[in-house]
C-alpha cells in the first residue's frame, strides 16, 4: 500500500515535490492544499481544515507553504 502524501500550498517547489513523489516508489501524491491552485487528477482543498474535516486517507503532509502561515499547523 503507497504512502499518501499531501502538499500544503503549491509554488515552485511543489514542482521538485510532486517530481520526487512521481518516482518513489510506494508513495504517492494524494491531495494538494491550496486556495487557487490545482494538479488534474489529484484531490484539492483550499484549507488544511477542509482536507482533515472528510474522510480522506492521508499518511503524510508536506508543508511547502510554511512562511505563509501565521502558526504551525499540528497534523
């Protein structure tokens, strides 16, 4: 069974990211949280609220929005 990742906030990083996701093997890119942004095929929030508040399996979370955030989201 892969690893789920989710991606917190999406910019340029989360090209090298989801490139890293794409060929680890047992991993895989889940969801993506992000107001604006959106990756076909892949499941979107606009707050990090949202994605935890449904039931949608999630393994790991990378924050690639942190300097953003007012506080360090506990996951």
């Amino acid at each position: 069974m892969a690893i789920r990742v989710a991606i917190v906030g999406v910019g340029k990083i989360t090209r090298t990211s989801t490139s890293a996701l794409s060929v680890t093997e047992g991993a895989e890119l889940a969801a993506i949280v992000d107001r604006n942004a959106l990756i076909g095929g892949v499941a979107h929030f606009k707050t990090l609220e949202e994605m935890l508040a449904i039931e949608h399996r999630i393994d790991a979370v990378a924050m690639s929005d942190i300097c953003t955030l007012k506080h360090i989201p506990a996951v």
